[in-house]
C-alpha cells in the first residue's frame, strides 16, 4: 500500500475572479490539518479580472504558487504547466476545476483511494452509483452520457467511466512516466476542453491503472459564465479518439525527470 505524504492541487484558471475566491477558502478549511500536507497551483492563463491577484493574496494564509500565463493559451496549456508542477512538488496531483463545481472535500477520498488501490489514477467520476449532478441542463447531461458511451466503446479504458472529468487524482509517478514518453513539454498537447481526454489516452497507452469514486457535480455553484463550446468540442473529441485509438507508446524515453519536494513556501512563475 502506498503512501501520500503531499498532494499538490492544480487550479487552471481563466477569469475566475468570481469563483475563484470560494474555492480557495473551501480548500483551506476542508485541506488544512489533514495527514497529507498541500500546495494549491494556481495556473492564471492569461486572465483579464482579478484571477491573478485573488490567488497572491490568498498566498498569505495558505500554500498557494502563482503560474501566470502572459496571454491566454487556453486550458490544455495550464493543465500542461500545472501537471508538470505539480509532478515535481508532491507525491500526488489533484486537478480540480477552477469555477466552484468541484469540492475538495472529495480529495482525501481520491488520495485514500490511490493508497488503498494502489492504482496511478482515481477520478471523480459522474457516472458511479452514488454520483449526483446539480445544476446542469437536460441536454448537456444527455451529451455527457452519450460521450461516455462512445469512448467505452471506442477507446475502452479498465476501471474507468468518465473519461472528460477535471476532477482528478494522479500519482505523480505515474505522470513522470508519461512525461519521460511523449515529453515533459508534451503531457498536453490539445488547446481546449478535449485535454483531459487526450491525458486520459495517453495514460491508456502507457498501462496505467485506475480507479473511480462517486461524488456530487455542483454547477449550481457556479457564478461565473460557461467557457465550454460543444460542437468544436465534439469534433476535436473525434479526431483525438482517432489518433489514440490504437497508439501505444514510444518504446524509448525521450525526457528525463528530476523529482523535486514540496518545501511548503509559496512562490510565484511567469510563462511567457
């Protein structure tokens, strides 16, 4: 049984100055005094409101790290950041979204799990016995299963369901190798929404082991405005099911890692 001793939180981020705060105070309260110890990553990409301001002044009560994007690069860019920093200052990374729907009291179940399963990933997955929806329309809620469906059948993937979720838990061993196969540079390399699939595959190529819990998706916390385009989600969804349906990956590795420890300061990165 393995043990996680630090858990970095990856928070990408895009004007999230309404959600943004909540989030950060409900980490604290429900993360501080737990058996693990946490930094909270916040990845602000290229935010024109207070994202990057919100996340230096919770800096001064909490272990919060800045990464600022100088312009906006979209999601699949500050989950790249975000991973690979995460990889380097805990033994696990839990990414979370950034707009309130995911609570982290759901994180000491993800890290329990990854212990007692022994698995490389656990995500909070919609679609477990237990998991409750709130706040999301009939239609969207009909898409997200219909997705679900074409990838179990497409890409089939042992011990998971929810292959789109941003609510997840990763060993960051399990990241370094995926890092040392396709490159540190090159975790994500998908720009939108369809990242967290293109992580998913690329895991799927290299063996990895999962796990699923059941938690509740509150979109009806959410202040701030949707940033999700479905139709050019969708087909971005295709063509990278397309190019990973039967990949397996590169027999040699092609970057090296050097595992860094979490110091519990707070410190602060610009990206270009």
């Amino acid at each position: 049984m393995k043990h996680i001793e630090s858990v970095a939180l990856v928070l990408p981020a895009f004007n999230e100055e309404k959600d943004l705060p909540a989030l950060l105070a409900r980490i604290q309260e429900t993360l501080t005094g737990q058996n693990f110890r946490y930094e909270v990553i916040v990845v602000d990409d290229g935010s024109k409101d207070r994202t990057a301001e919100i996340a230096r002044e919770a800096a001064q009560t909490m272990p919060v790290t800045l990464i600022q994007h100088g312009v906006n690069k979209g999601l699949g860019m500050g989950l790249q950041n975000g991973l690979v920093a995460g990889m380097k200052a805990a033994d696990a990374v839990v990414v979370m979204d950034s707009d309130n729907t995911h609570d982290p009291i759901y994180v000491m179940d993800m890290v329990s799990e990854l212990e007692a399963k022994g698995v490389d990933l656990v995500i909070a997955s919609r679609y477990r016995p237990g998991s409750v929806i709130v706040g999301l329309s009939a239609f969207r809620k009909l898409l997200s299963l219909g997705c679900f469906w074409l990838m179990k059948t497409l890409v089939p993937f042992r011990g998971v369901r929810d292959y789109s979720t941003g609510f997840r838990c990763y060993d960051s061993t399990v990241l370094k190798r995926m890092a040392q196969t396709y490159g540190e540079d090159k975790l994500v390399e998908e720009t939108g929404f369809v990242c967290m699939l293109e992580v998913m595959l690329k895991l799927r190529s290299i063996g990895a082991t999962a796990s699923e819990i059941p938690y509740t998706l509150r979109y009806d916390l959410k202040a701030g405005v949707s940033k999700l385009r479905i139709w050019r989600t969708l087909k971005r969804y295709l063509v990278v099911v397309n190019r990973y349906r039967g990949k397996r990956a590169p027999a040699s590795p092609i970057a090296s890692m050097t595992p860094g420890a979490m110091t519990g300061t707070t410190h602060e990165r610009k990206v270009a």
